[in-house]
C-alpha cells in the first residue's frame, strides 16, 4: 500500500517551517501573478528560502503557475520558470498551455501538475495532458468518491485530490466588489477589505455566507462550508491517490498547522493498520469540529453526494 503525499498551501516562509514539523510532505505556494488563490503571496526570494527548508527535510515544494493568462503576461512565463528551475522547485502547477509551450522552449526540467481546477472530471483529459508533459492532474472538486477512484484505476499520472479546506465554486477576472462599489460612486470602504478576509456574501433565504476572496487574478467566491474527509481517508488510500491537499486560504495559520498534524495521525495510523485508523478517526474530527470557525460549517464536499448546478 503506498502513502499518499500530504499537500499543504503555507501563508509564510515560517507558517511553512511549522507545517514541516506538522507533518506535511510538500508545499504549494506561489506569487498572484501567476498563481491563483494562493494561501500566501511569496516571493521569488521566498521561493528560494522555501526550497531550501522543505529540501533539508526531505519534503517538497511546488510553484503555482495556474493563473488565466493574457497575451501581455505570456512573455514572463520563460524567465519566471527559468528562476524556479535555478532554485530546484519540485513542481509547478498549470492550467494554460502556454506554460507546457514556455517549458519546452526554454527546455526546462521541471515536472509539470496539471490543474485547471473544474474541468479535470475524466482520465482521458488526465491521459492528454500527461502524454503532452504533465506528471499529474489535479481533480475537480465535484467529483463523488466512486468517480475519483475510477479515474485513478485508468489514469497514466499521479492523481491529487483536495481533502480539506475552501472549495472555489465562482471565479470573475473583474475585481467585482471595487466595481461595483465605484459603480455606485461610493468609497471603497468593505469591512476587512484591507487584509482580504471575513468578506462574505450573505444568503439569508438559505442562511449561508459565501466568502469573497480578491487578489490580482479578479475575484473569487467560495463554498459556505469546508470541505473535511479526515474519518474518510481509507477509501482514498486503498484507491493508492497519490496526494492528499489541505488548501488553507483564508484559515489562520494556526488552524492549518493544527489541522495538518491530525491529518498526519489520520494516514500514519492507517498506514499502520486500518483498525488503528478506525480507532482514533473519530476522536481527529471532533478535534476539527472543536477548532472549526463557527462561520464554517464541515461537509464531505462532493464525494457522497450528487453535484447540482
């Protein structure tokens, strides 16, 4: 039975020396300008620092390069990743082609995620973009747990798959608040607008807040709940997916860290014995449920229950 990675998106160069301790076997991380809806903006010298920590501990860090980019940022994409191949990233994340084209014309050597967020629902798209480049997909979010395992059983690349966290289910390039706001010729004055969290947009018919989520990419809504799959892992790690996501945007650091080594006992444990696992599941998601925002209601997303659009 092979271990899955434990994935984990750091918000800092020292959040992600607490998640190396914690647990975590790799790191996503990443600038806005190529990356979107990063835990953490970090620099290219923070890249080089991260890569540095993670390698002493034998883990592994991969660049966000999953941004929709247009013709007057296709030129940055060569020297960007001619940087990130300087430092030895382990991976870079991707969703437009012109990375895969900006990657062989600079002939880089660094193996490419693919993850266009929603449209990664079947293994022959998988298979594509493995047979163009891509060592991995990263899958949909909306997709049931049968689903993902049949993609896993027929897919040619290393399947990830998101177990914890936010899920993203609306993405304009518009800065849609500031828009709207100067629209109405009103000051830009959102609540908590200055460090980017607690936005929500309120549903009273159905009692949910959907958090708002602006960067340089445009602006993002998220699910009302997150997603939890720590007492159902055994199904996942029987199915041998490769790697196991814990996305920590708009979660205090604390919370993420914390977070990550319950999930660290969770795969430990079954990897020890599946009724070890059994025993203590239980106990890691209360633990969750006791530290969880009480804004942020715990689901198992999409995996045991019909998408509906």
């Amino acid at each position: 039975m092979k271990k899955p990675e434990l994935l984990v998106t750091p918000q800092s160069v020292m959040h992600l020396a607490q998640l190396i301790e914690a647990g975590a076997d790799a790191f996503l991380i990443g600038e806005q300008q190529f990356g979107l809806r990063l835990a953490g903006e970090f620099t290219i010298d923070e890249v080089e620092q991260s890569v540095t920590l993670a390698h002493a501990a034998n883990k592994k860090v991969y660049v966000a390069m999953n941004a929709l980019y247009h013709n007057d940022r296709v030129n940055d994409l060569r020297p960007y990743m001619e940087k990130l191949a300087a430092i030895g990233v382990d991976g870079i994340t991707f969703g437009d082609p012109a990375v895969v084209m900006a990657k062989r014309e600079g002939e880089i050597e660094i193996p490419l995620h693919w993850n266009t967020e929603t449209t990664a629902t079947n293994w022959f798209t998988a298979n594509y973009w493995g047979r163009r480049g891509a060592n991995r997909a990263v899958l949909a979010r909306e997709l049931s747990m049968e689903e993902v395992i049949e993609i896993k059983e027929n897919a040619e690349v290393a399947v990830e798959v998101q177990v914890h966290g936010m899920t993203c289910m609306f993405q304009s390039k518009r800065s849609l608040l500031g828009n709207y706001f100067l629209y109405q010729d009103k000051a830009m004055e959102i609540e908590n607008r200055s460090n980017n969290k607690n936005m929500f947009l309120h549903d009273k018919e159905r009692h949910n807040k959907y958090p708002i989520f602006e960067d340089g990419n445009g602006t993002h809504i998220f699910s009302p709940n997150d997603m939890c799959l720590i007492d159902e892992l055994n199904e996942l790690i029987d199915a041998g997916i490769d790697s196991f996501k814990i996305d920590g945007i708009l979660q205090e650091a604390d919370y993420v860290t914390k977070v990550t080594g319950l999930y660290r006992q969770a795969i430990d444990a079954y990897m020890d014995s599946p009724d070890k696992y059994d025993k203590i599941k239980n106990d890691l998601l209360t633990e969750i449920e006791e530290m969880q925002p009480s804004l942020r209601p715990l689901d198992t997303g999409f995996f045991f229950k019909e998408t509906v659009y």
